[in-house]
C-alpha cells in the first residue's frame, strides 16, 4: 500500500493554506460533531457529511481548491482506506458464519468453565495480547478471539465495556511488538528506522502501561466477582448445549485462520478463508444447511436458544449489517482525503513542528501530532506516516535517534485511533464487538497510559537514545591508539 502524503515544502507557497484558514474547517468539522453526536445524539455519519459539505465549499470559494483536486483527494483517501472497507464486510460476515458453525457459542460454553469473574478481565488482556503478539494483527484477534470474550464476559456478569477494554488493551499492546503487524513495520519505514530497533524501542513503555492495565483490570474484577447468580453460568451453558453441537471441532475455522495469521498471509484472505471455514464447519457440525449458512453470512443470525440473553449475544447482522460502520469509514476517509489534498494537514502538521524547542516539548508535539492526524484524517496510518515524515528532521537536528520518533508515533497514533468514534480503528472495534466507543473508552486502560508514558518519557529522558554516546563510542574505537606488544 503506497502513502503519498503532500508535505508543507511541495505546497505552492501562493496557493498554500495560512495557520488560521487551515483552522476554519477543522474548527466546522469539530463543531458539527459535536452538535450532531453530543447535543442530539446523532450516529457520527451526518455531521461527517456536514463537515464534508463545509469543507468542499470553503475551499472552493475560500481557497481556490478545484472540485476536480477535491474529487482527487477524496479518491485517493478512499483507495487508501478501501481494505478497511473490505475487512469490516468480511468481519461481520465472518462472525456469523462462527455463529453458525457453533465456533463461538463452544468458545462461551469452554470459557464460562475456565474462566472465573475475579480473573476474567485481566486474563482476557494476557490472552488477546499473545494472540496477538503471534498473528500481529489487533483487528483479527478482536474480530474473532474478541466477540467471544463479549459473551463469556456477559455470561459471567462483566459488563460488556469492561470486556471489550480489555479486549482492545491486549489486541493494541500485542499489536505494537509484534514484527507481523502493519503497523509496527509502517513506523519504521516511514522513520527509517531498523524493525527491531523500533520494537525494542517501544517495548519498556508498552510493557510499563500494559501491566498497569492488568492491575486495574484486575482491581475491576475483585469489584465484581461477587455479585453473579450462582445459576447463571449454568443457566448459559444449558441453552448453548441445547441449541448448538459443543465440541472442540467447532474450533477448526479459528485454528485455520489464526494459522494462516501466523504463517503470513495477510488479513483479508486469512479472514475470507476463515469465512469458508466456519461455513464448512457449519454444515458437517451443525447440520445447517448451506443456503441457511450464506443467508446467515450476508444478513445476520437471529438464534432462539430460550434465553434471551444468549439470544442477544449471538445475534449477528452479517454482511449487511457491516454497512453501518463501513458508512461512516467512507465518510471520514472522504473528509479526511479534502483535508490531505487541500494542504490543511501539511501545514497544521509544519507549524505543530515549529513548537518544539526541547526533547519533551518535541515528544509532546509528535504525540498530539499523532492524536490529530487521528481525529482529522480518522485513519490510523495518516496518524503514523504524517508526523513520522515531517518530524524526521527535527529529531535529527536535535541528535536523537530515529526510534524515538518511530516509537512515539505509535505510542499515540496507533493506541488511540480506537478512541475516536469516526476513525476507521474505532468503527472496526464498536461495530465487532457492539460496544459504543464512547462506552468502552473509559476501561481502554492502555489507550491513555501509551501516550502518557511516552510524554514521561520526554520531561524526564527515560528511554531517550542520542545518537551523540553511540557516535562517540564509535568515533573512540575507530580512533584509538593499538596497544603495543608486551605493554598488556
């Protein structure tokens, strides 16, 4: 996938946008959203619109920014968000299809019995993280490991925000030290820096916030552990047994595609077979016949297992029901495609640079950078490649290594994309594991920890590597006088 972004130097200095002009439509957009999600409650897709709308024609009129160059920018942000488009309508198909295939009623069943409420939430991060870790990405482990957690959360009296934020803790801590992910790898390259060493670079911070998660975690789960039914449990397992074949060969279409994962193969084809997988394990396992099964893949499963709790938590939309979020995706690439072709976010970008004066100062601006191209360009790939190009150099004038650019647009760009309601990260994690963002934002333990620690690690120079001691040390090597013989 290429990122061409436009940098602040290639804009043409009479058409190019001033601080304050590039204010106005991010100003509008901000507004709109919060009219329309705060005030009336609105779902985020017309005030997207809205900011669209008022984007285009303050360009237009204000700017001098042909429709065509609008119609230019739209297009390319949306080619570049096109595979969140394809992930989403699979993700959804695919979960109905487990549904079906009984892979995620047998997950619930095995995971009411293994699984106690004092434990639950911080082994549901350790889980989701190794998972993660080993297939390296955080959107197939929520999609598949995640909607199963849902429900035995929700089987063992967990509210459903709880569960889905330690979900999102485990899936983002792994995601960002595994050398699979997409991710990982787009920050180093975009920093020129080694894989390793920008792995290596954000592994004490990430480690430091992780298990600060699993004790808050833990903490939340003491808190609840002793409010459930002693029934309730066994009230679950009884309609999961009763409506669908429980046994471990449910698993296969996880093991499929978790394989797939683990040996390489990219999301949508490991996701698509793992579609054709839990079909077939449907039909042999289940008996489901097979229009039932593609019936049930594009509009959803309605099971009736004479609990309506379990009904609620196996009740899938399908393909169809992918349209919601995939709606708003396409509305916030559009936007944030005006705001990239316009050169708004090149020059908001050039002068959040010009305010670093100081490492901490230097990481703050990364981190809010980071957090910005999230919220104006709502793709979590903008949120790395757009500091990590226009920051490089400062970094180097300063003397700093290249990992600690890579590592802090990670540490806030990637973490936090799942915290903003219209960035195509958080559409994915609400609309799989049907918890608002706004619900699930409060447990999203490491989302605030990631960057907070990463701006400690600035004022205080915890982890800050200067490329001053490397050179020095080489430079002493290279330079000093051989050792003559008998002088030892």
């Amino acid at each position: 996938m290429e990122y061409d972004i436009t940098l602040f130097d290639e804009l043409d200095p009479d058409a190019r946008p001033s601080l304050g002009e590039a204010l106005v439509p991010v100003a509008g957009m901000l507004s709109f959203l919060a009219l329309g999600i705060g005030i009336y409650g609105l779902d985020p897709q017309f005030p997207l619109f809205w900011g669209i709308t008022f984007t285009g024609l303050f360009s237009y009129y204000w700017l001098g920014v042909s429709w065509d160059t609008l119609y230019e920018g739209i297009t390319q942000s949306l080619l570049m968000g096109i595979q969140v488009v394809f992930i989403l309508f699979i993700v959804y198909a695919l979960i109905s299809t487990w549904i079906q295939a009984g892979t995620i009623p047998a997950m619930m069943y095995y995971g009411l019995s293994l699984l106690t409420p004092a434990v639950f939430l911080p082994m549901t991060a350790v889980i989701t993280a190794v998972i993660t870790f080993a297939i390296g990405s955080s959107w197939t482990a929520a999609g598949t490991l995640g909607v199963a957690f849902i429900g035995i959360g929700s089987g063992l009296g967990l509210p459903a925000p709880m569960t889905a934020g330690a979900i999102l803790t485990g899936a983002y801590t792994g995601d960002k030290q595994s050398p699979l992910s997409d991710t990982t790898n787009l920050a180093a390259a975009v920093t020129n820096t080694d894989l390793y060493d920008h792995i290596n670079a954000m592994r004490n911070g990430t480690t430091l916030a992780f298990v600060i998660s699993v004790i808050l975690f833990a903490v939340l789960g003491l808190q609840a552990s002793g409010a459930i039914p002693a029934d309730r449990v066994a009230e679950i397992q009884t309609a999961l047994a009763g409506t669908y074949t429980i046994s471990p060969l449910a698993f296969f279409p996880i093991v499929v595609t978790f394989a797939l994962a683990i040996y390489g193969i990219s999301a949508i084809p490991a996701l698509g077979t793992g579609i054709f997988a839990g079909a077939a394990t449907a039909l042999a396992l289940q008996g489901t016949g097979f229009e039932q099964i593609w019936s049930a893949a594009q509009s959803g499963t309605n099971p009736e297992t004479g609990l309506e709790v379990v009904n609620d938590l196996l009740a899938s939309g399908g393909m169809v029901g992918g349209s919601w979020a995939v709606t708003i995706a396409i509305s916030a690439l559009a936007l944030g495609g005006m705001l990239e072709c316009t050169g708004i976010i090149a020059v908001l970008a050039h002068h959040l640079g010009r305010l670093s004066r100081s490492v901490a100062s230097l990481t703050g601006v990364t981190a809010f950078s980071a957090v910005s191209m999230n919220v104006l360009a709502a793709e979590q790939y903008v949120s790395i490649v757009v500091p990590g190009i226009t920051l490089r150099n400062l970094y180097e004038e300063k003397g700093l290594k290249s990992e600690n650019l890579s590592r802090a647009i990670e540490s806030s760009g990637t973490v936090t994309s799942a915290l903003v309601p219209w960035n195509s990260g958080a559409v994915f994690m609400a609309g799989t594991l049907g918890v608002s963002t706004f619900d699930y934002a409060p447990y999203y333990f490491l989302g605030f920890l990631s960057p907070l620690i990463l701006i400690l690690m600035g004022v205080t120079g915890w982890n800050i590597t200067h490329k001053e001691s490397a050179d020095a040390e080489s430079t002493a090597v290279e330079h000093a006088e051989p050792v003559p013989a008998g002088d030892e």
